[in-house]
C-alpha cells in the first residue's frame, strides 16, 4: 500500500473523532472580568452598591389618602314601637268625655225631683192629650234610657281603646263606630232634656256639648298617619 493511499483514511478518521457528538464541548464566550472601579464608573444605576442613597429597597411610603366621610341615610324612617301619640289623645279623650258622663249623672241624680218634674211640665205643655201617668212613664224612659245607654256606650268605648292598645285595627273602626253614636246620643239627649237646663247650674247645657267635642278628639284621633304606620308593622 502506498504512502498516498494511509494518509486519505488517517485524516478521515481524524475528523470523525474530532465531530464525534460524545467528544464535543460546546464553548461560551469567557465573561470579561470587572475591574476594580467599574462600580464607581459604571453609568448602570444596577451597578451601584446598596449603600447609595438614591436607592432604596423598599419603595418610599406615601401618606394615605383621607377617607372620605360616608353618610348613610334610610329612604324610610324605621317605625318606632312606641304608641303615638294620636292613641295616648284618644285614651285621654275618652277619659274626659267619662269623666262629663259621671258629671251629668251626678247632677240628674241628685237634683232628680226637679228634673221629672221640670220634664213632666215640658211634656205636658207639649202633649195636653196625655196622661199624668203616661207622661211620668215617658220621663222615666228618658232619664233610664239616656242612663242605660250612656252605660253601653263607654263600655264599648273601652273595649274600641283596649283593641286600639293591642295595635288591631279593629279597634279604630270600633271607635269611629261607637264616636259617632256617642254624638248622636249626646245631641238627643241635650234635645230632650233643653228644659232642665238650667237646673245644677247649668250643667245639663253645657256639659252635653262638651261631652260631644271629646268623643269627636276620640274617635279623630286614631286616624292619624302615625298610629296607620304603628298599626301596619304590628300585622
């Protein structure tokens, strides 16, 4: 074999080893080194030790912004538990016009014989055709019947305020209802007993009147926008 043929295979097997993937190494580019005052003149503001006051590892801290005053206001006043006052003028309504009742029967009780016989005269002068008896018993049935009702009446009247307490609207219809016949009945019987009016100094004038303006506050009253608020939430 001669010298030009060994040559051609020692360099191919060179190169095979040489690109043999198990024998290559890949190269980096060497990092050039820093020198000594590359901190101090390097423009890089990374570059610059900790130390420097310019920079801070923390971000600086900033005043917090005031809080702003915040007002909640309800669209709708809540409604008290409290009894309005509308009820408590009712109850001192009723009160009164019982207090005018017990006025009247006192004086019709204890001036009882001028009264039959102030009303026997009028009756009489009224109706010639009647009896002495008819017109005592017609007397009778006025004075027991005005009593006797008038009795009734606050009852129930009590009954419309204990209800009204107990927040049932019942008990303002109840008292609407027993107001108005209470008026009726006061008017009537001021009618019917004009001629003993000047009997007790006048009470049985006056006092019939008033009686009526205090069933009227009574029986108002309760019709109130308040109590309807009080009345609703209790249901």
């Amino acid at each position: 074999m001669s010298q030009l043929e060994v040559e051609p295979r020692a360099l191919k097997l060179v190169e095979m080893v040489n690109y043999s993937p198990r024998k290559f190494v890949p190269t980096f580019p060497e990092k050039p080194e820093k020198c000594a005052t590359s901190l101090e003149s390097a423009p890089d503001r990374y570059d610059r030790p900790v130390t420097d006051p310019d920079i801070s590892l923390t971000p600086p801290s900033r005043p917090a912004p005031p809080r702003p005053e915040v007002v909640i206001r309800p669209l709708h006043t809540a409604p008290s538990d409290q009894t309005p006052r509308a009820v408590l003028v009712s109850a001192a309504a009723w009160t009164g016009s019982f207090v005018v009742l017990a006025g009247i029967a006192g004086v019709i009780v204890s001036s009882l014989t001028d009264v039959r016989a102030t009303l026997e005269a009028s009756t009489a002068q009224d109706n010639p055709g009647y009896s002495p008896t008819d017109i005592a018993d017609a007397v009778t049935v006025v004075l027991a019947g005005s009593g006797g009702g008038a009795l009734v009446l606050a009852l129930l009247a009590l009954l419309s305020l204990q209800l009204l307490r107990a927040r049932k609207n019942a008990g303002r219809v109840l008292t609407a209802i027993v107001g108005v016949v209470s008026i009726a009945a006061g008017l009537g019987f001021m009618s019917l007993t004009s001629a003993a009016d000047g009997i007790g100094g006048g009470v049985l004038k006056w006092a019939p009147l008033l009686y009526c303006a205090l069933v009227a506050v009574a029986a108002i009253a309760p019709f109130a926008p308040s109590v309807s608020t009080w009345l609703r939430v209790r249901r």
